[in-house]
C-alpha cells in the first residue's frame, strides 16, 4: 500500500513538472488509475 503512495505521489510531482501536454495527460490517466486503485483497496478493508 505504501508503494503505491509512493508511486501515486510521484507521478504527480511528474505531472506538474512536465511541460509537454500530451505527455502530461498520459500521466493524469495513470494517476487516475491509481486512485481508483487506492479507493478499491480502501473499501475492501473498511468491510
């Protein structure tokens, strides 16, 4: 779970610091997909 924090966290100081868009957007897609990841793992343990 920490790994992907980690990695989560560092896919976004990628996106702010990339300047090309379409580049950028790549990055937004993975850091959706991570999230929706996190939010997955989150509600399994909350049952």
């Amino acid at each position: 779970m920490i790994l992907i924090y980690n990695e989560l966290n560092n896919l976004i100081d990628d996106y702010y610091k990339c300047p090309f868009a379409h580049i950028k957007e790549q990055i937004l897609i993975d850091i959706n997909l991570l999230t929706d990841a996190l939010l997955i793992v989150d509600s399994d343990f909350q049952y």
